[in-house]
C-alpha cells in the first residue's frame, strides 16, 4: 500500500471487538490528500493482521450526485438507509435499508461502489467496500407498551436488538 499511495498524511487504528487481545480484529485508518478520481480527502482501511484494504472511502469537493452518475455510469440503485439506534456506539452507526430513512446512497453493489448523497444532491463520500454498506432489514426492535419486557434501561419505548 505504501509503494502505491504513500505515506499517510496520518494514521489511527481501531481495535477489533476482540476482549483478549485489542489487536486482534483491528483495522488501520490511513488518511491521504489528493489521490484519486477527485479532488479531496481519501481514507483506507485494512485489516491490521492480515493487511488486506477492507474499505476505501473518498470525501469529494463539490461534486454532484449527477457528476459521479456521469462518471460511474448509469446502472446503479438508490437506497435509502437509517442507522440501527441499539448497536450505534461511538466508533460505528450500523445502517439498515428503510424506505423512510434519511440516508441516500446512489449504489453499484456488483462493482462494490456506495456513493452517500446529502443535502442539495452534493456527494459527501464515495466508499469502495467488499459488501453491503447496510443490512435488509434492522436488528433493533421496539418493544411494546403493553409487554413486560422493558428496552434500554427499563423504557418501554426504547429499542434493544434482536439477535
């Protein structure tokens, strides 16, 4: 990786979810400036033990969402995500696909491309990943008024996940 990119302009790693061993399972953040098909920020991750790049995610300057259609081509899906609220931590916001939800992403799944549109359709990031960026359906539930189990911290209406 550093023959090809370079010295990263920094570099973080995050453990894995292992408890006995806090290397085991961790992927390395590096971050770049202006390599790739557009002007911007570039960040590569990949797994500290076996050194394979598990993502690559772009933050594009000014692009719209009809530039990137341009340039990737026109075979593409739009779907829309939230983020699962019972697993979200400080590291992660798994997604889930939800016809209501807030996040757009103009997707080419065969060719590992999820390109994030936000607001104005301006492309926020285009991430480069071995599979889906979220899940069919979420793993939170919402327990009912009425049940005698209780979600986070004994809130009837709190979401807690299912397995």
């Amino acid at each position: 990786m550093l023959r090809v990119l370079g010295k990263p302009k920094w570099a973080r790693v995050t453990p894995g979810a292992e408890d006995d061993d806090p290397e085991e399972g961790a992927v390395t953040w590096n971050n770049y400036e202006k390599i790739g098909e557009f002007p911007g920020i570039t960040n590569v991750a990949y797994d500290k033990r076996s050194e394979v790049i598990t993502r690559i995610d772009f933050y594009p300057e000014k692009l719209s969402k009809e530039q990137a259609v341009a340039h990737f081509g026109p075979a593409y899906v739009t779907t829309r995500y939230a983020v699962d609220s019972c697993l979200a931590d400080e590291d992660s916001e798994p997604l889930y696909e939800s016809p209501q939800g807030p996040l757009v992403s103009v997707e080419y799944r065969a060719r590992g491309i999820a390109i994030s549109v936000g607001h104005n359709d301006l492309v926020t990031r285009i991430s480069y990943v071995a599979g889906p960026i979220g899940r069919p359906r979420s793993r939170c539930k919402k327990e009912s008024h009425t049940s005698s189990k209780k979600g986070a911290e004994g809130n009837p209406s709190a979401p807690s996940c299912l397995p």
